[in-house]
C-alpha cells in the first residue's frame, strides 16, 4: 500500500514528499498510521550528517498515531489502538540494560540500518531512527511503540516520544534539580521549553532561559521562565548577576554548541551541575584547564534521551499533564502538512519556533 512521506535521499540533499510503499507487518512489527509527528532539531542532525544513518530514508523520530495491523506474535498492542512512537527501545539484554541505564542501550538504533519499505520505483528505504515518522503511515518493530497514557490527545502525544521525554529527564534524571534551586536552561526550542516547564515542576526558585534569539522570551516565560537572556558575550556574567554573583545551580544546554556548553558551565556556581542535552558536531570542540576544573569543583554531563524509560516516564507526564502542570500545547509554534516539512527544517536552521507538529 502505498502512503506518502518526507524521503531523505542522501545526506545534505532537501527532503522529498513522495509516495513510498509500506509492506505488512511482518512478525513482531505494527503498522501506525500517524496522528502527528514532530520536527526536531535532531532530524536535522540526522539529514547533514551530524548523525550517520543509511540513506535514502524517511526521517521523523517523534510520534503518536493508531495501530491499523499487528504481526504475528504481537500482544501488547491491537488494531485500534492510540500509541507513541518510542524511537529507542531498549533490548534488555545489553551491558547497559543490564544496569538499568536503558537509554544507554548497545542496539537501540540496529533497527535504523533496516530496509522497512521502498519507493514507489523500488528504491528501499531505511527508518531514519527506527520509526520513521515523516509519513502517513509507518511500520515499526513492536517494542518501538507504547500505549498512548489515558487523558492526553493523540496530537499531543507525539511530543512525548521526544521532546519532553529529554527535557524532563534532563531536569529530573540527570541534573535531578532540587526544590528551591536555580536552573538556566539554554536553547528555546523543543527540548528546552520542556526542560524550563520541569524545572517548574521541580520547584526551581528561579529559572533562567538563554536562547539566541530574543523573539522566544513568551514562549519560555509561558513554559516557566522567571528571567529571559538574549544569549552573548556576557551570558553568564548577565546569570551570575541574577543569582546574587553566584550562578546558578543548575545549567541544561540543549543546543549542542561549543560556545553554549562552555556558557552553561560557566553559568553554574562553585559545585554546581552542568547537563548537555545538545547534540553537536564533532567540530564543536569545548576546552578547560585543569585548574578551573579543581577549583570549581563543577560537575560536567551528558544526557543521552534525558536519562530517560519511557516505560516507566510516560505515565509520570501523563499525570503532570492530566494535573495541568505540564502543556504539551505550548512547545508547539505551528501546525503544519507533511509538505509543511521543509519549510520547517529552514525555520530550525534560523533559530525560529519551538517545535512544528505535523497533523495528519
């Protein structure tokens, strides 16, 4: 059957709008088809190669729609069923795993080197990052989905599969920010307008969003922001100021820039905690000395998928949101088409918006 979808034809190459044919589920997969789909920065870094896949693909990693086929040996999902795409299964069995560390998993992208379909000339195709959202229609392996949790909008849910996974873990799984603490969150966009809204949740005494842009202030005042920077030169002297000359406990960098990684750890007072969400070239070189390091006494970490189990995330947001305390509607600055898509990617690559979600 053949649905439409945004094909990736080699890296640095414009994405394409094209008709792509989708088999059966085979054993162990499900067919979705797309309620919503988010664009992320990280598609970005998948379609210029800051992240290597196998090409030609369909991008989109962010996603929620209904279950329409299940393959042999399928149980926990049926035809009819809302779910959200989970772009990093974990398989269970690897070292990390092993440890519980899930997001660490040895072979949670060994599905993205598969051919799931082909184009309507017989081209195969890969799944960008296992689940291939930028279509109508997807088939998936079976541990890529979740139930949708009860009381959230399958639009809405999309978002989850990403974005706020990140940004919340970020705050509450690697940083694990503290009530009364001060955060700085840099990078408006998706990730970092859930991170400034977890930060809330935590009990922040004071968040701080840097972003380069100083049209995104609403949006992160509206996700929890009590200060705005427009990110410069001196970012992290403007912080310290606003934190009685201290700096803040807390720094989540969520663009994946050498100049922010090092502003964010320059941000953080004497002890305090640094977590690069961000995901950078290897061009992006950050340098210290060793005597900053000692004196400091800072702590420096990654965050791969905000430290994140969606198995055991996504029903702790789905509360949040039930409560009001989390709105998914606000990282969203438009609503477009599948065509809307590269028009979207340029808006990223100029530092505009939060997150375009597209509805099906």
């Amino acid at each position: 059957m053949a649905v439409r979808a945004a094909v990736l034809p080699a890296i640095g190459s414009p994405l394409e709008i094209t008709g792509i044919d989708l088999p059966d589920p085979g054993p162990g997969q499900v067919r979705v088809r797309l309620a919503a789909a988010g664009v992320c920065h990280s598609d970005l870094s998948l379609s210029d190669g800051t992240m290597r896949v196998p090409v030609p693909a369909v991008l989109g990693h962010e996603g929620a729609g209904t279950v329409v086929a299940v393959g042999e040996g399928v149980g926990h999902v049926s035809p009819g069923d809302g779910v959200v795409l989970n772009w990093a299964p974990s398989c269970g069995a690897c070292h990390a795993c092993s440890l519980g560390e899930v997001w660490l998993c040895a072979n949670a992208l060994g599905g993205a080197a598969d051919v799931y379909a082909r184009t309507t000339e017989g081209t195969d195709l890969h799944p960008g990052l296992n689940v291939a959202a930028f279509a109508e229609e997807t088939v998936v392996s079976a541990s890529c989905v979740l139930p949708v949790p009860d009381g959230v909008p399958l639009t809405d849910a999309a978002l989850l599969g990403c974005a706020v996974l990140t940004g919340y873990g970020a705050v509450h799984h690697s940083a694990r920010v503290r009530a009364g603490e001060t955060v700085a969150v840099f990078g408006v966009g998706g990730v970092g307008l859930s991170a400034l809204q977890a930060a809330r949740i935590a009990g922040a005494s004071k968040i701080v969003a840097v972003d380069v842009s100083a049209e995104k202030e609403e949006l992160a005042t509206a996700a929890g922001a009590t200060d705005y920077v427009v990110a410069s030169d001196t970012t992290a002297r403007e912080i310290r100021g606003l934190t009685g000359r201290q700096g803040v406990d807390v720094a989540v960098e969520c663009a994946g820039r050498a100049v922010s990684i090092r502003a964010a750890w320059d941000s953080t007072r004497r002890g305090g905690r640094t977590t690069v969400v961000g995901i950078g070239g290897k061009d992006q070189q950050v340098t210290f000395n060793a005597l900053e390091i000692f004196h400091w006494g800072r702590t420096l970490s990654g965050c791969v998928y905000g430290n994140s189990d969606p198995a055991r995330d996504l029903p702790v947001l789905a509360e949040h949101i039930r409560a009001g305390r989390l709105d998914l509607s606000a990282l969203v600055t438009e609503r477009i088409s599948l065509d809307g898509i590269p028009a979207a990617f340029e808006n990223m690559l100029a530092g505009k918006g939060g997150r375009a979600l597209i509805v099906f």
